[in-house]
C-alpha cells in the first residue's frame, strides 16, 4: 500500500479573522516530497502552514477537505508525533523564564513551556540533552528562554520539534531575524535532516534559505499559487520578478540561490 499524501487540500476556503485568504484553494504534496512555499509577505504562506498544523480550519463544506497524511481530522497529539513545527509564533508565545533544556522537552508534552504540575521524567530528561547535544547547544541546558538570542531560542525550538523524532517538520521562516553565522548554522542542520530522510515544508521569502537539497517550490501570491514546479525552472530572473512585482536577478553558488535587484 502506498504512503499517503503529506498534504491533500481540495477547494479550502480559509478566512484570518474577517479576511479570506483562501477561496477554493487545492494542493498537494507527496509524502518525503520536500517542498519550499514562496512569496511575498501577506501572500498566505502563514495561513497554509497554520492550516496544515491545525492551528486554523477551513470553511466547512460540500467537496472541500484538507488532509495530513490521509487523516481528515486527526488530533493534535497525533500531528505532533509525526510532523514538527516551528514558527515564529511559537517563538514570540513561548515561557520566557523556561530553561534551554526544559523547550526541548516541552515538546514532549505539547506546551509552550514546563509547569509546576508537569511531571518530568529521567527518560524524558535524558532525550532532552540528547537534542541539545545533537544540535550543539549544550550550553543553553540551563539558561533562560529570555536570555537567549533569536537564533539560540530558534535552535532550542528546533529541538522542541525534533524530540519525537517525526519524519516531517514545517518551517515557517526558519531564519527570520538571525544574522549569517546563525542562518548558516540552522540551514547546515536542515540540509542533515534532509539527509536523514526527514521531509520539509518551508515557507519563506527569502530565497537563500532554500536548502539545495530542496527540489520542488510552490510561488504563492494574494492567496492563489502562481506557479508550481522544480526550482530550476521556477528561480529565473523572469518569474521571481513577477512573484515580487520589482525587477530582480537570480545568482547561483554551490546549490544556494539568492536574489539581487537589478
């Protein structure tokens, strides 16, 4: 029997409050078919990932359905142990005072943190400082959530979603606000999970955050996707011009693309 799709969406409505940013919106994704989302900021990159996350629903109605990994409506706990996330939403909510040690193992228990009525084992305890240590940020076991830069709590939350181990993770601008050594650092740690065989979802504007390990791209602009295909195709100068509306150059090196005005 074949694996199930990652991603099946048919004809989904989706609004942000009072705004439909989706209107009969289809797509799919093949399971262990890493997939990079583009666009501009406000084209719905977001609003997708929070849909396949279960952070928002559809319009509920007749021919419309979104399913992850063939499930309809499977339970949150049931997406966390086979798909990780990592947003910036979840960076800006989580506990501020919660230590390295303790946003890894959060995720174990579905929280934005550890609280007092949260018991802790030494099984849980033990794969903790094993995620820390895979990812080379022993050093933030015990620090504060607060006292942490952008990129050192964006890798504490990288570990928060790599604790289960899952065979998918959803990146939602993965390197957002972090300077070269720290975007660097991060891109190095998804090309090995791309090796181990993980599957990515990756939503972005910035181009050079696309792994080279990453084939198929998605440009997503007001809501519709404008083109779909491989990202040989799709990086011209021609095509990402017309995704941004500005006059733009696509440059290559060692896989990576990157974006110069003209």
């Amino acid at each position: 029997m074949l694996d199930p799709n990652l991603v099946d969406i048919v004809n989904a409505t989706v609004y942000r409050g009072e705004k439909k940013v989706f209107d009969e919106f289809s797509l799919s994704i093949r399971n262990k078919q890493s997939t990079a989302i583009i666009g501009p900021n406000g084209a719905g990159k977001s609003t997708l990932l929070k849909l396949l996350s279960r952070e928002i629903y559809p319009v509920s109605k007749e021919n419309s359905f979104v399913k992850i990994l063939g499930m309809e409506l499977p339970t949150l706990w049931d997406l966390r142990k086979k798909i990780g996330l990592v947003s910036a939403d979840l960076q800006s909510g989580f506990v501020s005072e919660v230590s390295g040690l303790g946003v890894v193992i959060s995720g174990l228990h579905n929280s934005i943190g550890l609280f007092h009525h949260q018991v802790i084992s030494d099984s849980e305890l033990k794969c903790g400082e094993e995620i820390l240590e895979y990812l080379g940020i022993k050093n933030l076991a015990n620090r504060r959530y607060r006292e942490m830069s952008t990129g050192q709590q964006r890798l504490c939350l990288l570990g928060r979603a790599l604790i289960h181990n899952p065979d998918h993770m959803i990146l939602d601008e993965p390197t957002n606000g972090l300077d070269l050594r720290a975007t660097y650092q991060y891109l190095g740690i998804v090309r090995e999970l791309l090796h181990q065989g993980k599957t990515i979802l990756l939503a972005t504007h910035h181009i050079h955050e696309i792994p080279p390990e990453i084939e198929r791209l998605i440009f997503i602009r007001d809501g519709k996707i404008v083109a779909d295909g491989d990202k040989i195709q799709l990086l011209t100068d021609s095509l990402i011009s017309q995704l941004f509306d500005t006059p733009l150059k696509v440059t290559t090196s060692n896989g990576f693309y990157q974006v110069l005005p003209v």
